[in-house]
C-alpha cells in the first residue's frame, strides 16, 4: 500500500475536515442569507422592498444546490471511513437528523416557487420556508458540534457489536455549552453571508449589509471568546493515557480540567488555527469598505480556522463517550484509532475520493466563475433585465 495504516487513518481525518470545511463555508453562506429573508427591510411595507429580497437571494441562486454536495459527501465519508461513528451518530441522534432532513425538503421549492405568484402572502411563507430549511439544519449542527465536547451517553456492546445508548442521544446533545456552540454557528453564517452580500450588492443593500457584518463579526467574536475560556477553565476535556490498540473499545482516557487544550501544548503550531479565526474576523471588519471580496474571504478563511481549532481539541476523539462505566468516563469513545474501517477500505477509497475531490472543485471554480462572469455585483438593474429568469 502506498500508506501504512496509521497514517491512511490520520489521512482521512484530515479529508473529514477538509469536507466539513467546504460545507460551512459555502453552503453556510447560503444559509446565513436566508435566515436573515424573513427580516430584510422591516421598515417598508413587504412589497416596496420584495425586490431587494429578490436580489439577495439571486446571489446564492446559482450555487446553492451545488453547495450541498459536500453534505452528501459528509454523510457517505462517515459510512465508509468511520463506520462506527456513522452507526452510533445516525442511530442516537435520528430524531434530530430527521429534523434537518425534512426542514432541508422546502429549500428546492422555496427558491424555485417562490417569485412564480405576485402576492404578499405567497412570498412571505416561501422567505419564511427558506429561514426554516437554514436556521433547524445550522442550530442541529451546532448542538451536534458542541456536544462533543461533552460527550454522548452510549457504550460499546461488545456481544451485538454496536453502540448503545444509557439515555437519550438527542435530549444529551442539549447543554450550555453545545447552547454556546449553536448561537455561535448561526452567528457566524450570518456573518459569512452578510459579507458575501457586502460583496455581491451594490448601492444601499451594500452598505447595509456591511454594518450587519461588522455587528455579526463583533457577536462571533465575543462568542469564540466565551467558548475558549470555557475549554480552558469550565469544561472538563478528555486526553488518552495510553496508546489505544487498533479496534480497541476500551480506551484508557484521563479526563481534567482544560483536557481539550492539551493537544495545544504538545502542538504549539496548532494556535494557528485560533489565531486565524481571530484575524481572519478582524481583518474582515477592516476592509470590508475597502475590498468586499478580501473580506469575504477573510470571513472564510476564520470559519475554516474555527472548525480546525475544534478538531484539534478533539483529536484523536470523534464521537467521545460521557458514560461512567467500569473503565472510567470516555473509556467507550470513538477515536480514528478504533473506528476507521480496514487498511484496503481507507486505501481504495483514498484512491477515488482524490480523483473525485479534484474533478469536484474543478467544477466549483468553473461554475462560480460562469455565474459571475462579466461581472461582480448585481443590482436593480439586473433585476430589472432579468425578470423571468431570476428567481
């Protein structure tokens, strides 16, 4: 094989990432502008200010769709990779995927119906049908993200070879902290999306959503701020006290306060990753008046670093354990070390996922590039020119 075991393991938590990455970053986008559909322009009457809804939701139009996919890739990574893990999260926490799923169906038909009739009330369901399809899927993968660094109440059962939950998975995920976590994904996609219509508006939209990115930037980063203080000196962190044995589900894990915060001290290069998130907002802030594209990706790049810096906390935890069995709290948890599928599986599936990892970013380029092609922004106009295709 081209890679030995461990690092083909260590490979594909990277790959997991990256995914995960793309996904917050562009379809988080999307989402950011649509929660904020139902509230745009509260100060007119709904049909003085439908058209700057319009625009706004004409920016994501293009791509939104195509954004998704790294969700779908998401969930088949889990089920090839970490087979484990696609068990004990789909199984436990199925009430609440199921909420996603269903709140996710009015997405297609929100965009595609929603300028079909002229009327008030038709265009206020379908805004409200587009907030719904963004804000449950943000605030589920937010308690989802935050929970675990507080772990799932399951356990290995060694006899039907399977994760049992103790408790419910789906009332668990519910804590302050995972609460914390929550508030600040919604936030911070209202940031990113509010710096992509900073970018992609002209005119009086433009500079509205230029004051909405600097008061969102300013929340995110009280918000991170809370969060790291709360790693540091509230919340109890798991670390690995011996070398795990590959499929072991019985790891010895030592559990103190600011745990989380050790792979920082073993790994200093790893404060990148803060430090990014940080300057990335900052530098946002700064020249969002200057260069809407700079910082639009100023915005990316400090969500990329934000989940960087959370899966470093974690490594090598996937999916920690908060049951107090024999072995001690985080015994059962799942790491890359115990849940990644057989040597060929990782190899086989290395080989086609970066074949299909470049013809799918290839394509990304190539269709941004052709929706925006010409020109940058979009205004009234365009609007205006565009009447029946727009949505």
């Amino acid at each position: 094989m081209l890679f030995d075991y461990t690092t083909l393991q260590v490979i594909w938590w990277v790959l997991i990432i990256a995914v995960l990455v793309l996904y917050a970053t562009t379809s988080g986008c999307d989402s950011g502008v649509t929660i904020m559909m139902p509230f745009l322009s509260k100060h007119k009457n709904f049909n003085e200010n439908d058209d700057e809804r319009r625009l706004a939701l004409n920016t994501i139009a293009p791509t939104w769709d195509g954004n998704q996919t790294w969700l779908v890739i998401a969930g088949g990574a889990l089920f090839g990779i970490w087979p484990a893990v696609y068990g004990t999260i789909f199984s436990g926490l199925y009430p609440a995927l199921l909420l996603v799923l269903f709140t996710l169906f009015l997405r297609p038909p929100g965009f595609d119906y929603r300028s079909k009739i002229d009327s008030d009330k038709w265009r206020k369901f379908w805004d409200w049908g587009l907030f719904i399809s963004s804000f449950f899927p943000m605030l589920v993968f937010g308690l989802v993200l935050g929970s675990l660094f507080i772990g799932l109440p399951f356990y290995h059962d060694d006899f039907m070879m399977r994760s049992e939950y103790q408790q419910s998975a789906f009332l668990s995920v519910i804590s302050p902290f995972s609460i914390l976590v929550a508030v600040l994904v919604i936030i911070m996609s209202l940031m990113h999306g509010s710096f992509h219509l900073n970018r992609r508006l002209t005119g009086e939209l433009k500079r509205r959503f230029s004051k909405l990115a600097y008061l969102f930037s300013v929340l995110a980063l009280i918000l991170i701020t809370i969060g790291l203080v709360a790693l540091i000196y509230w919340l109890p962190g798991m670390n690995i006290s011996a070398t795990p044995k590959t499929l072991s589900y019985h790891t010895d894990v030592v559990i103190q306060m600011g745990g989380w915060m050790q792979n920082y001290t073993l790994h200093p290069w790893m404060w990148i990753a803060p430090v990014l998130t940080y300057a990335g907002i900052v530098l946002a802030m700064l020249f969002q008046r200057v260069s809407g594209t700079f910082a639009y990706w100023c915005s990316a790049i400090s969500i990329s670093a934000l989940l960087c810096s959370g899966a470093f906390a974690l490594f090598p935890f996937i999916v920690p354990s908060s049951l107090h069995i024999a072995g001690g709290i985080g015994t059962q948890s799942l790491t890359i070390w115990n849940a990644s599928s057989a040597p060929y599986s990782l190899m086989g599936m290395f080989y086609i996922t970066i074949v299909m990892f470049i013809i799918i970013i290839a394509y990304k380029f190539w269709a941004f590039n052709a929706a925006w092609r010409g020109k940058s922004a979009i205004g009234k106009q365009d609007l205006d020119e565009n009447k029946h295709t727009f949505y």
